[in-house]
C-alpha cells in the first residue's frame, strides 16, 4: 500500500472500506465477488503505469473496472485485489472529422460521446441499452454490441487502435490512426473482448462514421415469437437493411408498461420495432410492413416522425431494467444464426415451462441475438436452482443451434464453464497461451473468462 | 517425402523441379526466394493434416500459398520447404442468404465467389485490384482491403469464423456463424493478417451484404496531387460516404493510356475518381463536383451511366499492372491519415527528383492509402539500390505522418525490417509471443513478418 500510494494523489486512492466495499460488483451482483484491498482511480496513464508497476512487484492482481454495468461479473472484484477504476480518465481528447477518427480515454461514457460527436455531425455506432452509464473503456473490454449493430456492426469494427499498459507498467501502442493497417498481428482486436485480462486500456484511437438521419420506427405486433421471427428472416433475405431490429415479448412488455406507462399493446405476443435512419426509410418501411403482414402480423404501425420513434426506442431500451423489476434476474446472452431464432424462442419458452419460472425474452433480433431474462426469487434455493438450470439450458440450446454463448455481455465469471464447452480444448489451451504471452504472473483480472 | 506420400493422392503432390519452380515466389519476384523440397496441392482437410502432422514430425518448413497475387514476398518459398497450395481448395461451401453468410474453401478466387453470391443478390466487399486471380485465403492471410474500403472496410471486418489447421495437424474453429460473438479471445482476427505464420486457414465463414446499386462514378481532373487531396479531405470531412475515391496521378495515367488506350486525360496531373452506389448517386455525385472544383480541379465528369463507370473503374484497376510495364517496380503500399495525404504524395515527388527516378503513385485516396510504384532498371546495380532506397525513404515519411508502412499488402520479406521500426520492441516481442503460442516449432512460413 505504501509503495502504491508514493507514486499517485491522494485522492487517487480509496481504502475505507465502505467505499471499496461499492466498487466489489458490476451488474451480475450475484456472481462470486470478494473485497478489494484498495481501489485506485487514477486520471493519467502515468498513475496507471505506477500502479500496474506497483501490483507486478507486489504479486498483487488487479482488476479493472469502468461503469460496472457489465452482466457477466467480469468487473467483480476478487479478495485483496486492487481494484483499477478507469472512470475518471474521462477525456475526449480529440475529434477528426476529416480522418473520421476521435481518441478518447476509457473513462468517457459512451452517449457523452456520442452526443460531443452529434454536434459535429458524427456517430460513433455501438450503443449498448446502458449506453448512459458505460464507458468505451468498458465496451472495449466486453466487446459491446447494442441495437444498432444489424447495420453497423459490433465495437470491434470500430477501434482502429489503442495504447494498453501492461502488466508490469510498460506502455504500447498497437494499431494505427488510418483507414487501413496490416502491419503485423492484430492486437488491437486481441484486446477487444479481452475483459481486462490482458492489459489496461488507457487511450483509444475509434472510426467515427457521419451522423446518419434520425431513425424512423415501425412496430408490427405478432400472434406468436416464431411469427415475428419468420418476418425477421423475410426482412434480412430480402436484402433490406434497417438500422434496428428488435424484438420484445409479452413479458418484456408488459414489464415496460408496468414501469414507464409506455403504452406499448400489452396483449400481444411478439413485438417487433423496425427501423430506418436512411433518406427513404418510410417506404422501406412500409416494406417491412408489408413482409410482417405476410409473416402474420396482427398489425403494423409506422411511427409518424421521429419523435415517436424515439420512444419506441426508450421502450426497448428499458426493456432489461423493466425486467428486473420482477424479481431477481439472470440475463442471458446466447446469439444463434438469425434464420435459427425461431427455434431458439420457443425453446425458450419450452424451457421456462418445464422450470416453472418465467423467463423474458428481448432480442436484437436483426443479429440473432436474444436477452432471455431468468426471473427468481433468490431467497428461494430451490427457485435459484431453477434458475441457474434454465439459464444453463438455455446455452446449451444455443450452442445447438450453431449459436455462441455470449453475442455482447462476455465470459466473466457467469459463463466461464460454458466458454470451455463452446471453444473446445485445442481453442482453451491457445487462450491461455495469449493470456500467458502477455501477463506471465496472472495479475490481470485473474480468475475472469477462463 | 515417404511419409508425405502416404496420406496424399499422387495428383497432389507435385515433385518436377521444374513445376516446382514455379511455385517460388509470389509477385514480390526480386525478394529472396529459395527453391521448395516438394509442392502439395490439398483437396481436402485432411489432407492438410496430413501435410502440417509429417511436416511437424520431420520439422519441415511449410509455407502456404493462394494464387501467389502478393506483393511483399509473404508467399515466396525457402529452400527445403513444402509448398502448401490451397489453390485447388476452392469450393463455395454455402451461400445463406438469411444469415448473409458465405462459408467457403481458402482457394474461392474473390472474383468467382463475388460473382456467385450476385447471383443471389449478395456482396461480399473486399476488392482488392488482383481479385480475377487472388483467392479469399490469400485475401484473409494479408487481410486485404481494396477499392470499396471507404465505405465497406476490409477483410478482417468480413471474416466472422474460420477452420484452421495448427501448425501439428490438429484442427480448430474459432469464432461463430453469427452476427455477434465474445466468447473468449478473437482468436479469428488474430489469423487475419497473419500470412500463414499461425495456422492454416482451411475454412472461413464471410459475413455479407446485399448487393448494392450499380456504382456511378465522376472522374476530376487536378492540376496537382495537393489539390486533389484537398478534395478528398472536403468530401470526408462533409459527411459524404462516396463507395470509391481513388487517385491516379499524371505517371499512372498515361502508363494505363499506353497500355490500354483508355482515352484518361493524360496532360492532368491528378485524376480523382469517386463512386457512389445508392440511390442518389447522381445527386452525391453533383455535390462532389462541387466540392472538387472548389478544390481547384480544372473540370469535372461525371460518367453517364454504369458501363461508362464500369470502365473508369478498370483504369484505375490497371494501375499497377500498367506502370509494371515502364520497368521493374518496387510497389510501396503506405497509409496515412487522409488528412496527411497530400503531404505523403509531395513528399513522394520529392525523392523521386531526389533519387532521379519515376515513381508513378496510385492511392486508395480516401483511406489514406497509397501505392507509390518506383520504376527502374534492375540490371543497373545503382539504380536498384536508388530504388531500394526511395522505397524505404516513403516508408519513413509515412511513419513520420502518422501512417502505417502497410495498409494492406503486408509485410511478407519486404518489409520485415520495416515492422520493428513501426511497432517497436516490446510489441514485436509480443507478437514473436504469440507467434511461440501458435507454432513453438516455427514451421508455419518462417521467416517472414519477423
């Protein structure tokens, strides 16, 4: 603690142990998670260098941390560790409209950018649902995807390159400011989806794209998941590309309405939200229309203008925390080839049934990818059994679909046996070799993805 | 060579010296090159097990190779080695337009799997200029980029899983058939990039788009390379998303009017093409004129239709076969912030004068990314070693601005000594790291990237 304390502020270094007891969890509350010695949050790549320096010397590991919103309990802090949080190198160090790029530190949250950017008529794409609260720093670490990922892709597709410290406190930079770059192995990717097990992003070089118009939402409501399902495939085989396709189930919704009196049409089974941010998005609109019409949509409903879309899109949005209104949750995060998803929403629902617990169910459904909500009450062993078992078969259905596990939350704690199950040994064994390459001494969040 | 033989239909192994000199190099021709102990050409997996588990016994280098299009040597043989064609691996495994995958063989030339998938109504974007004979194993090894890059980005943006056999037979999968995935390490854009020093890809599932209209294109002309880039830089920083913005200055242009009687207009200094593929092409177009002229570019022609655009688009793809025919070439590939472009195409006149040779330079002008061609005679050892020396000059200039000394040729033997000056040592060490991880015999393509 001395030799940490030498090298930073202050007010850099928390020890009480109320405070520290605050920065134990992310939002996978209930996954295993142990008291740190200390947190540090530092605000100049220096302080992070003293500390990683610091832990190196001292055997002491670390784990990093940005807004904690995470759901896979990959932030959680283990017993005597230190924790690194990134939340206050907070700064948009720079905007470049003509290279379409902007270096930022990993503390920014991710609509405080987006919307520094949307001044200057620029977009930075990945928006996942906390977008409010997490920070790039933590979507680099996860891999973020979001809503608008059916268009635009994940986060991967938009860091062009970083400056990471190292385990023992060196400082590097991998990747590059420029269009293109295959100079090399790609590290850059290599440390996106990492979940701070390799090193501590401490500045980051994104590919901005121009502010695409605001987006126009349709809502087709459905008598069934597999109905809105079948409009899903009709729409992505006819070659349409909307900006956002999502869907809610009638828990999900009836929790929306519950919580925020959206009005959404709480008797349907599926709703399906649409949308276009393109100068002719009505009339392709109205031809997802009329595909979910021919998919057996009960009804269809444009949105007038922008400002209606918007709130569709809040609905949405609020959909997990909606959820968690039900109880105690598990969010689950299995992504399955699109023409696949059908299949995976039923079994779902199959699953729910035979558990005996409700489970929601939200989906970007454009990318495959669901959010089944496991709802329980923990008090209840039996119940939290249950839950655990639905949750595990709801992997397993996925991977059986040609799924993956995890589209967007990551491995964390949650899914750490389940990771083993989907890459198979060889692909573990090359894993562990990365994580040996680039921290030798298992100080970098240890314990987490393997 | 027994054991070889074993496991191989006769057809696939090729042992003529003089059939195997063929297999030598790639179009790097004047990097060193030695002479392979054997060429095998695979049919199936199993066969490349075959090859890396005797290889591995016997601890035989082996290096892979596609249609042998690259320019820095990545493919060339070394004394003593096997030769792994994947040429003959070509197949088009499935076309799923729902998912808007692809799941091909390494040897697909890019051409054929592109005109394929339009058949469906699909599009798969990385373009580079060799694509009638490059193959998507070659295209994924270098992670090429292309002509579209500026609106679609590059092969490692399109590669979403991959089978690959490890340097000791075994055979994995990495990554997913799906939109999205986190599970562990992107083990998959590890391998893109990495020119056969990993494994061998023997499988890749691409993700698609659908087609997009007909590319309309505008030709300007400049009366320099500053002015042109200044153009660039306008339509970049104005929001535009033009699919192609190419250069070819006043060398280039008449290398291809000489070679093909393309009628380009060769007293301009500086020709800029820009393409647009949506629906208001021609208004995208019309604003680009605009922004041109106020760039200083002396007259602006839009082409009148598809086929004329076509034809403007295959001048500027053969650029470089076009200056090949002035001399020997030394083909440099740097990128650079497009903001620093008119920099690196004055500064690349200047060692031209300076070393008294042509340098014909045609760009990727909105990635930044140029290809500088020093033209000379390589039987004047004075001049080879000018050459030499211009070519490394330009890599140094693009460091200094910011750029990479690859943006999508890669580095092969051609710039082996040029990587540890862009990446520095502790990442060199690094990637050796990883490298060690993957193929701890060095058997996969050694002696190049490092």
């Amino acid at each position: 603690m001395a030799g940490l304390r030498e090298g930073l502020p202050s007010e850099a270094l928390l020890t009480d142990p109320d405070i520290t007891a605050s920065y134990r969890t992310d939002m996978a509350s209930f996954c295993p998670a142990g008291d740190p010695a200390v947190v540090v949050v530092p605000r100049t790549v220096e302080q992070v260098q003293h500390v990683m320096r610091t832990a190196s010397a001292l055997r002491v590991p670390v784990v990093p941390q940005g807004a904690r919103t995470g759901l896979s309990g990959a932030a959680n802090a283990t017993d005597g560790c230190v924790v690194l949080s990134l939340a206050r190198m907070d700064r948009v160090l720079e905007i470049d409209p003509v290279n379409r790029i902007a270096v930022v530190e990993p503390g920014v949250v991710n609509a405080t950018l987006s919307r520094t950017l949307a001044e200057q008529g620029l977009y930075y794409p990945p928006d996942p649902s906390s977008w409010e609260q997490c920070t790039i720093g933590g979507n680099i670490g996860t891999g973020s995807g979001g809503l608008c990922c059916v268009k635009y892709g994940v986060t991967a597709e938009y860091v062009l390159g970083l400056e990471v410290v190292l385990a023992d406190g060196r400082l590097i930079s991998t990747g590059r400011r420029t269009a293109k770059g295959v100079a090399g192995y790609d590290l850059t990717r290599l440390f996106v989806g990492s979940e701070g097990s390799l090193g501590i992003v401490v500045r980051a070089v994104l590919a901005l794209r121009p502010k695409p118009n605001p987006a126009l939402v349709l809502a087709a409501e459905f008598p069934s998941g597999a109905a809105a399902c079948d409009a899903v495939c009709r729409i992505m085989e006819s070659g349409l590309v909307p900006s956002l396709l999502e869907l809610m189930d009638n828990t999900t919704i009836g929790a929306v309405n519950a919580m925020a009196q959206m009005g959404l049409p709480d008797s349907t089974q599926a709703l399906l939200l649409a949308a276009f941010d393109t100068p002719d998005a009505r009339d392709r609109l109205a031809e997802v229309g009329r595909l979910c019409l021919a998919a057996g949509a009960t009804e269809v409903v444009p949105a007038d203008d922008a400002a209606e879309s918007e709130m569709l899109l809040q609905a949405r949005r609020l959909s997990l925390v909606a959820l968690e209104t039900l109880g105690t949750t598990m969010i689950d995060d299995v992504c399955v080839p699109r023409a696949r998803l059908g299949e995976l929403i039923d079994g779902v629902a199959g699953i729910a049934e035979r558990v005996g617990l409700t489970i929601g169910v939200c989906a970007h459904a454009g990318d495959g990818n669901t959010h089944p909500v496991v709802v329980f009450d923990a008090d209840d062993p039996d119940q939290a059994r249950r839950a655990r078992e639905s949750f595990d078969e709801i992997m397993a259905l996925g991977l059986e679909l040609g799924g993956t596990i995890t589209g967007e939350h990551g491995v964390g704690v949650l899914k750490k046996e389940w990771l083993a199950r989907e890459l198979g040994p060889e692909v573990l064994e090359l894993q562990r070799g990365i994580k040996r390459v680039f921290d030798p001494l298992n100080l970098l969040n240890p314990g987490k993805v393997f």
